[in-house]
C-alpha cells in the first residue's frame, strides 16, 4: 500500500519528466529557448525558495547573486579565454563571499531592515555595473555579448539546462531534508526558542543565505552561457521581482512550487504580453489573491487535493 | 450580588490551552485576590476578562451581561478598568497624557476626579508633565493605577501592582489599594501573599489553568496547609 | 566657492530635502502605527501625480484640485487597509509586505490605462514661475512654494500627533497597541484613519513630485527607493527620524552632486551605509 502510494505520488512528476526529455525533439527553436529559461530561473527560485520559505527571510536583492554568477562567467570567458566548466568555481568562490558579506552586514538587522537593506544594495550594484567608470569592463547598460558556445547543438544545451535543474533539485530536496534545512525552518517557526535552545541564528541565516548565493550564482552563470550575453538588467530589481512572484506564486517552501511558479511567470511573460496589454494587472490581482487566501502558493490547491484523493482511497484510520 | 462571574471558560493562546475551564465569582464591592504560582493561568484570567485573549468557550458574565463575545475595546466602556501586569505606562507620552487618553469618548475628567487621584497618590501631582519612560518602576506603577482610575468604573482588574517595587513603595500601594476599594470592586493578581492578604476580602487560588479552591480571606489565613500546598508559603 | 554659491546650493538641497520629506512622511507614518511597509507607497504617489495633475486641470482650482486628489489617494490607501491588510494582521509580516508589492502591480498598470504609458510633462501654473532673488542669486519661486507647503506639512503633523488626542492615540499605539485597546479604543479605525492619512500624504507628494519629473508610470516606483532609504536611516518606526534623515539625503545628494557629480546617483547608499555602520538601528530607531 504505501508502495502505491509513492508510486501514485511521483508518477506526475515520471510523466513530466519523461515530456520534458522529448521535448526538443517535436518543438520549435523559440518553445526550447523559453523552456531552458524556465530550467534556469526553475533553479535561481528553489535557491530563493531556500532563503524566504525555508530560512524566513525576504531578500529583495537577490538578483546581485545571480548578476554575479553570469558576469563572473561572461567577464572569464571573455577577456580571459576561460572555458565555461573553469569559471564554475570562481562563481561559486565569488558568490559565497558576497553572500557572507552582505550576510554579515544585513542579517543582524530585523527582518524588515533586511528587505530594504538588501534592495537598496541591489540597486548599487546595479548602479556599479551600469556606471561610467566601469564601462570599459562590464559594457554598461549594453551588457557583454558573443560568448562562445559551450556545446555544440540548441539541443545538447536543452539536455544540460535540464539536467542542471534537476541536480539542483534534488540537491535542495537534500538540503531542506537534512539537519541544516530542519533547523532554519525551526528557527523559522520560533526565533525566540530556537535562540534559548542554544542555536546561533546568525550563523544559520548565514550558511542559508551563503548557499542560497551560490544557488543562484550558478544559474546565473548559465544563463550567460545559454543566451551568450550578459544584460545589467539580470542584476536589477527586476530580476528579482521576477524571483519572488515566481516563488510566491508557486508556493514557498515546497522547492517544487517555485518551479512552477517560475514556468507560469516565464510562459505568461513570452505569450500573454503579446496578447493582453493589461496582463500584468491580472498577475497583481492574481498575486495579492495568492498571498491573501493561499499563502502556500498555487501548488498548495494540487496538494490538497491529492491528499483527500489518497486519504479517500485508502480510508485511513485512527 | 456577583459583579463577575465565569463559567468554565477555556481560553487558547496560539494553540495552547491556558485556562482548562476557569469557574469563579467575584461579589461586588469587595476586593477579591487572584493567587497561584506563575504560570498558573492568572494573568490570562485577567486578560480573557478583558477580551484580550479572548475566550475559546464557556461564558463571563459582567453584571449579569455575557460579554465574552464583545470586542476587546468594547468590553472597558462597561466599566471595567485594567492595570497590566508590565504597568505599560506609555513611554513617549506624559504622565498627563496617560491619563488623559485614557479618558473614554465624550467624556471629561472632572477636577474632583483628579483631586480624588491625587489624593490617593500625592506624588503624583509633581509627576504630571514628566514623560513616561522617565518615571522610575513605583512611578510608573502609581500611573497605572491612576490611568485605570480616571473613569470611576466599577471593577478594577490589577496585575502584581508589587512586583518589583520597594518595601516602602509596596506599603503606599496597600494604603492607595485600601482606599480605592471603598470605591470600586477590584480583583488583585498577586504573588505578595502578605501584602495580598492584609487588604483581601476574598482570595481564589490558581492552579494548572483552573481555580483550586476560594472563599473569604480569613480561612486562609488561617489555614496554614493550605497556603503550603497552594502557594509554598 | 563662493557664500553666493554655497547659499544657493544649500536651498536647492533644503528644498530636495523638503521633497524627499513629502515623499517619505506617509511611509514612515503607516509603518510606525501598523509595522507594515508598504511598497506601493511609490504607486500612490504616482497616482497623486495624475490625479492632481488631472483634477487641477478638470476643476480649474490650484489647491481644490491637490486638495481632492490626495482626499482621493487616501481613501485608497485606507480602502486597501480595511479589506487587506485587515486580514493579515498578526500573522507573518513578510505577507504584508508581498501584499503591498503585489498592489503595484494593479495601481501602475491602472494609471497606464486610464492616461497611457507616455512621460506627459507638467506646466507650472502662472503663479509659481519666475524666480525671486535671495541672496544676489535667483531662486525659483516653486521651491520656495515646496519649502512653504513642507513647513505647513511638518507643522499640522507635529499638531496632530502631539497635541490632538487622536495623536495621543497614534504615539500609544506604535508603543502598546494591546493596552491602547483595553483603554477601550478601536485601534482598528486608528489604523484605517493612519492608512488614510498616509495616502494623503503621498497624494500630496506626489503632485509636487510631478513638476520636477513629469508625470511617468514609473516615477512613483522610482521613488520608493530613496523612500525605502530614508526611512531606514531615520530609524524605521520614528517620524521625526524620518524627517532629519531626509534633509540630510538632499543635502549629501546636492553637495555630491556639485562635488562628485559621477558619484551623486549614489549619494543615499553612501548616507545609509555610514549611518546603518555607526547605528544599525537608524538615527532615532529604537534598537
């Protein structure tokens, strides 16, 4: 019985994958392009899932990480002729010292400080990649363009986007499930007792926040190597508002939710803007009803359903 | 003739169960202690009477009025008064304003009302302009009860007036209690048994969210195993 | 550099500082009472801009018209309190926040359908163009009508709050909002008039924002950070903070910009890095 029950539980998820891997064989040039943003901004909202539903805290700066992660890569790739593998660890070094940094100087603020903090030093850094002085390296407000392919076919950087969401998954899924992830949504849940109980808070938004950096610095990295060129808009705010409608819309904390919330958000940003000039109204009214009666995103309606669905097949009692 | 009376009321504070169905009768005009040890119920008692944690079920009836499903800001236009257990005396206004704010809608504190106060506490009148954060812990106290005094309601509901003050300032406390109770029924939450009991006319005793045992003050006075087995006196 | 000079750009960065004042009284205010921080501040301002702009031409009356659209804008506001807000209160304040966030959506894309995403530009009335000399420099008089209306601003707030009941009121419950109600007061109206007010206010500013940058559906959003800014170097929770710390913005903003005008867009990180490194908490915060 609870054989089937798994069964029953990741068989969408079978099904799905098994599209996803057909997919380019049947799809046209453009659907591949949105489907490989989806993967990528699919992993740049588990790692923010990672920081808002897990650890509790709202970051409204966290484009600066996934900035860092495609402009580390375009700027290696391009005036030092790295290859796209080698620059992976100079993001993930680069990523973890701004993430402790920024860490050590917001964390200790409440968390509305540390919403506000955070945008504010996005908006810097945007500043800093579109200023005169930097123009020469960063290309301003024209972004870096012609990085080489990493692959040969559309269709082998498809498989690899994929893959790279899926690792990233899982990878969370260990994370979240491990001692590390149990603690930040116990201090989540109740600061206050989590500190008399002997937890350094500080230090466990930290790791959270480092590991959530390093997350979204890799899927930076690879959207510079899927698109070949890297805009200063990826550090914006937009960038991030991007990150937390998809999160939020989705369903924080169920690293899943995000995922989607990230499809619908890409899906309707590529089809519905063409057709509707008002869309993004719909989405503001969409998202204020999300936050105010379903909390736990859109997934939370598919998850309650299943539940009664399962509940209801095997009867189960007290 | 019972101002107040509950029947087994239960009361949930973020999902745990604080009163496990509190009964009690508090008889007009006398001055009633609430006491048991910390964490017993009797702070909660008091605020589910105000309607600040309301009550999950049972009933409180305010001269004979259910006012358990009234809204916590309507619940002190019956005449009833709170003295906090932290005084809460408001830090960033005067002591003037504090009482001043006090003062419910469309009605006025009458010289003879603060003379009354003033008579009660003589301190107070050199406190006036003084902001709230700047009054030491039995000025602040003083300001409480006088902030609860200024509408002349019928119950007054006081949380450890004592805690934390000196012997001295205890004793002007009594002598202020004394006087207002000629006044006013009152319900005392104290920890003081001494001070508790020189100015009771009836006590009840908390324990695990409900009430032990009650009666007039003089038994248990006199009844020394009693206050061992309730209070570890 | 001249005294001429340096007077000169110390009112252009008063009258900046006044501006940013405007912008950032209605924010801290609602914050202060209500712990929300409303993001869609900027988008009410941006509304106040149109809407002033608009009524003052529909109505052919300079203050009627600024008057009624920050009335307007306030309604707005203390509607989004009464039927959201309401709904969230002591639960989790990150859904206030996404709450407000997700209003900007619907307040900007509503200003672009009613008046269309174009920059309109705004033209001063007959009454405040010219300039006046002050000090052998010439000044515009719409400045010193900025500096006027900030001074009446400040000073029926400073009424308001300290000198009315209701201000009585407003001041307890940003400290204690548990014993404000068991005096016997409805906060709940205290929040929705506070609401109000603070739409007001951005209403207001709103409008005079609007002879600086035109109007634009993104000139409110733009704004909310320097908001955002200002309000944390003032200490989030003080009014008065909020206050200093934004004739301290205009001034690092207008003395940087006449210095180091490369690094003037970057004036407000520089002021809120230094003031946040000596206190965390804001020039008045609490800690």
């Amino acid at each position: 019985m609870f054989q089937s029950i798994y069964l029953r539980k990741y068989c969408p998820v079978c099904i799905l994958i098994i599209i996803l891997i057909l997919l380019p064989l049947f799809s046209s040039e453009y659907v591949k392009v949105v489907a490989m943003q989806i993967f990528i901004f699919g992993v740049f909202a588990i790692s923010y899932d990672i920081l808002l539903g897990y650890t509790g805290i709202a970051s409204f700066g966290h484009a600066i990480f996934f900035g860092t992660g495609a402009y580390v890569t375009a700027l290696l790739m391009l005036k030092s002729g790295f290859s796209f593998w080698a620059t992976l660890p100079f993001v993930v070094i680069g990523c973890a010292v701004i993430g402790l940094l920024i860490g050590l100087l917001t964390l200790r603020f409440a968390t509305i400080y540390f919403t506000i903090v955070t945008l504010a030093l996005g908006q810097f850094c945007y500043f800093l990649l579109t200023n005169a002085l930097t123009y020469q390296y960063t290309g301003g407000d024209d972004g870096l363009h012609g990085l080489p392919m990493i692959l040969q076919t559309k269709n082998q950087m498809y498989y690899l986007a994929f893959a790279f969401l899926l690792v990233i998954f899982f990878l969370a899924k260990k994370i979240v499930s491990s001692p590390l992830g149990t603690t930040l949504v116990a201090i989540r849940e109740n600061e206050f007792r989590a500190k008399m109980i002997g937890y350094n808070v500080l230090n466990y938004r930290l790791i959270a926040l480092v590991i959530s950096g390093i997350m979204a610095g890799l899927a930076g990295s690879m959207n510079a190597a899927i698109l070949r060129s890297v805009f200063p808009g990826f550090m914006g705010a937009g960038t991030t508002i991007d990150v937390i409608l998809m999160t939020i819309l989705g369903g924080m904390g169920s690293l899943l939710g995000p995922v989607i919330g990230a499809a619908l958000v890409i899906i309707c940003q590529q089809y519905l803007s063409s057709y509707f000039e008002w869309w993004l109204m719909i989405f503001g009214i969409i998202f204020v009803l999300v936050v105010l009666f379903l909390p736990q995103g859109l997934i939370s309606i598919f998850y309650r359903f299943r539940v009664k669905k399962i509940l209801s097949r095997y009867e189960i009692k007290d | 003739m019972n101002i107040l009376e509950m029947h087994e009321v239960h009361t949930f504070i973020a999902g745990f169960h604080i009163l496990e169905g509190v009964t009690l009768t508090a008889e007009h005009g006398k001055l009633t202690i609430l006491l048991g040890r910390n964490g017993s119920g009797k702070t909660t008692t008091i605020k589910t009477i105000m309607g600040l944690t309301p009550a999950g079920s049972g009933e409180i009836l305010f001269q004979g009025k259910a006012i358990q499903k009234m809204h916590d800001f309507e619940i002190p236009w019956l005449g009833i008064s709170l003295v906090p257990e932290g005084r809460d005396v408001f830090s960033q206004l005067t002591v003037e304003e504090n009482l001043l704010i006090a003062v419910r809608k469309g009605k006025n504190i009458t010289k003879q009302r603060l003379d009354y106060i003033v008579n009660i506490f003589p301190p107070m009148k050199d406190l006036f302009k003084k902001k709230g954060r700047n009054l030491s812990g039995g000025e602040k106290q003083m300001v409480a009860v006088a902030r609860a005094l200024v509408n002349d309601d019928e119950l007054l509901l006081i949380d450890e007036p004592t805690k934390g003050l000196a012997p001295i300032m205890v004793e002007s406390m009594r002598l202020a209690l004394a006087e207002i109770k000629k006044n006013a029924t009152i319900i005392l939450v104290e920890q003081n048994f001494e001070f508790a009991s020189s100015i009771a006319d009836d006590f009840l005793i908390m324990e695990h969210g409900k009430i032990a045992c009650g009666g007039k003050i003089g038994d248990l006075i006199n009844n020394e195993e009693m206050q061992h087995r309730y209070l570890g006196v | 550099m001249t005294s001429q000079l340096f007077v000169n750009i110390l009112l252009s960065a008063l009258s900046l500082g006044v501006i940013y004042f405007l912008l950032s009284s209605g924010f801290a205010l609602v914050f202060s009472l209500l712990r929300v921080s409303n993001f869609s501040h900027g988008s009410l301002i941006m509304w106040g801009a149109y809407l002033g702009v608009y009524l003052v031409k529909a109505l052919s009356n300079f203050t009627l018209g600024l008057v009624v659209s920050a009335v307007v804008i306030g309604i707005i506001l203390a509607l989004v309190e009464f039927f959201l807000f309401r709904r969230l209160y002591g639960g989790n304040p990150l859904f206030e926040l996404l709450l407000t966030f997700g209003l900007i959506y619907i307040l900007d894309e509503a200003v672009k359908l009613i008046w269309g995403a174009a920059m309109i530009t705004v033209d001063k009335p007959l009454f405040l163009q010219g300039t006046v000399m002050i000090y052998g420099e010439p000044f515009a008089i719409l400045r010193l009508y900025i500096f006027g209306l900030g001074a009446f601003i400040c000073a029926a707030l400073y009424f308001l709050l300290n000198k009315t009941k209701l201000g009585l009121i407003i001041t307890a419950g940003i400290e204690n909002k548990e014993m404000v109600r068991a005096l016997g007061i409805n906060i709940n109206k205290v929040f929705t008039f506070v609401c109000w007010l603070g739409g007001f206010l951005a209403g207001i500013a709103g409008f005079v924002l609007a002879f600086f940058t035109g109007l634009s559906p993104e000139m409110g959003t733009n704004q909310l950070l320097n908001v955002l800014v200002i309000v944390v170097v003032g200490g989030l929770g003080s009014f008065m903070g909020a206050a200093i710390a934004a004739i301290i913005m205009g001034l690092a903003e207008a003395f940087l910009g006449f210095y180091l005008p490369e690094l003037a867009i970057l004036s407000s990180f520089i002021v809120m890095f230094i003031v946040l490194g000596i206190k965390p908490s804001g020039l008045l915060g609490e800690e």
